[in-house]
C-alpha cells in the first residue's frame, strides 16, 4: 500500500535546508572558554587567568580519567573545583550551570545554547503528523542508509558508538563532508524540516519550553540516523532525552506488521506512558528535553529516521 504525498513545495525544500545548512558552528566546547576568558577579564578582584586555568586543570582531569587515572583525575578535578567553583556543578546547555548563571549575571553576550527546562519540556504536547513521507522516499532512504554503511566498512565504520549498542545500530546519513541525505533525498530532509518549522510555534511562546528559541534560522542539523532495532533492541529508559538539541523529528519506516513492540512513547507527568499509534511513514515531532522511549522490539525489526535540530551549527560529525 503506497502512502500519499503531503503537499510541499520545491521552494520550501530549498529554502529550509540552505537555511539549516547556512548557521554557524559555536565552539566545540559549547562556549565554556570565551565565559571564562569574559569573566577572568570582568573580575573586580584582578585574578587574570583564575578560570581559565581551571579550564586547563579540567581537561587534565578528564583526558585523567578517560585513560582509567582515577585518583590522579579526582585531584586535578578537585583543583579546578577550588579554582571556579561553579564548574562543579550539572551541566545545562552544554555548559555547568553555574558557569552559566555567572554569565547571565556579568551580561556576557556571546553565544549560548538555549537552556531548556526538562519539567517544561515534559508538559509539551507531540505534534503527529501522518504519512509524513511516502513509500518511495522510505525506500529511497533504507537504500542510500545501506550504501552509505557498506561504504564507511559498516554499521561500526560509520558510526563508533554502534559498539556500544545491543540488539539496534544508527547509521549517520547527514555527516559531513558529503551530506548525502540533504544532497541526495532533499524531499525527505525538506519534509522533516518543514514539519518542524510547523511545530516549533507550539513551544516558542512566552513561558514555553522555547521562548528562547526565534524561528528556524538559528537551528541547524545536528544529526541525522537511520535506526535500524532488532529483536531485543529497545531504549527502555523512561527518563530519556535529547541533550543540548532542540527538536527532534522521528519517522517510522517499518510497516507495523512487520515488527512486534517498538513502540515510540513519551513519559508524561504523573509518571504515564503515552503511545501516538506510528504507522509507516509517520513522524513525529517533540522538544528534545522531553522525557520519550522505544519498547523492546519483541519479533521482526523496526527502523526509523531520527534528527535532530539544535543552535551548534552544521558541520558536526555525528552528534558532535
């Protein structure tokens, strides 16, 4: 059974993808150094380098303990902490907290993620949209995912952090240099793009979980996955989000008969499990910070299309 075509221009496809293709990338480290450089020379007490010295104490620390020097990671850790206390603190936006908060405070105007509020997030509503793309542009996208896996030598290849996955594997169908779903399906990304252009006015509103987000133009890409879950393949993890993103689009692009569990839900307030009832070819789109899952796959397999759109600029290789 083929699935119908909404009705969108080529004008809109063009459009919303320069326009997503066209923002600028933030530091890697999400703006961490220019706060600290910012706040150092703003320092009323004349401390110089106090906090981006502790910046250096804390990459030590981590580069420490991703090599399995844990006591040695914990001092350095500790050092940087007495430095600018407000690095140990969670991280919001890419960036602690507290580092944030001194920020907001000392009126520095560079640029930040968003932050979004998780509790807010979690009362925003999904926005559904059915048969968001058509059977061909599926098979178009399984066939291009294919390819572009045979060519990176396979699922790991393409994407590193599929070694850490049981039973369900991600292929980066967006990664630069090549860009091959917006260069070569631009009617999916095109669909996606517009759909979250449609939602992003349910959230953006004062008091939503996005009044800081203006429109499309400072969103980009972030990433873009054809998930593929087989048996035993699930994210059973009711507290799920997407960190630093913005929105997120998923798509269905199995048939239902073909696959048991699977199912895309979000966890609501008053700890509830809501099921939009995916059909092939139907998306959905949600603010990233809200809490969603997918059930273990039980019998056949399940793939999706997910991406991801956020304020770090295009240009990034898989989620970085």
């Amino acid at each position: 059974e083929k699935i119908a075509t909404p009705v969108v221009s080529d004008e809109d496809y063009v459009r919303i993808i320069e326009m997503l293709s066209s923002n600028t990338r933030i530091a890697d480290d999400f703006g961490l150094a220019e706060v600290a450089d910012f706040l150092d020379k703003m320092s009323a007490k004349g401390n110089g380098s106090l906090r981006q010295d502790a910046l250096v104490q804390f990459a030590e620390a981590a580069m420490l303990e991703s090599s399995g020097e844990l006591k040695q990671a914990t001092k350095k850790y500790n050092m940087a902490f007495r430095a600018w206390p407000a690095l140990d603190s969670i991280p919001v936006g890419g960036i602690p907290k507290g580092v944030r908060e001194e920020a907001c405070k000392a009126d520095f105007c560079g640029r930040l993620l968003t932050e979004v509020e998780v509790s807010k997030a979690r009362r925003s509503a999904v926005n559904v949209k059915r048969q968001l793309l058509t059977s061909r542009e599926i098979n178009e996208l399984l066939a291009m995912s294919s390819r572009i896996s045979e060519m990176d030598g396979g699922c790991v290849g393409n994407n590193p952090e599929n070694k850490t996955h049981a039973h369900k594997f991600a292929i980066m169908v967006n990664d630069p240099p090549t860009f091959h779903l917006q260069n070569e399906l631009p009617s999916v990304i095109g669909k996606v793009a517009k759909f979250a252009e449609e939602s992003l006015g349910n959230w953006c509103h004062d008091g939503g979980p996005l009044e800081g987000v203006v429109g499309m133009h400072g969103l980009s890409i972030r990433v873009a996955e054809v998930w593929t879950y087989d048996v035993g393949g699930g994210l059973e993890d009711n507290y799920h989000f997407d960190t630093d993103s913005i929105m997120t689009i998923v798509c269905l692009l199995s048939p239902t008969n073909e696959f048991e569990g699977g199912t895309f839900q979000t966890f609501e307030e008053g700890d509830t499990q809501l099921d939009y009832g995916m059909e092939w070819g139907d998306g959905v789109c949600f603010v990233s910070h809200k809490y969603h899952n997918i059930k273990t796959v039980t019998s056949g397999q399940r793939k999706s299309l997910v991406v991801e759109l956020w304020e770090g600029g295009s240009g990034g290789k898989g989620r970085g």
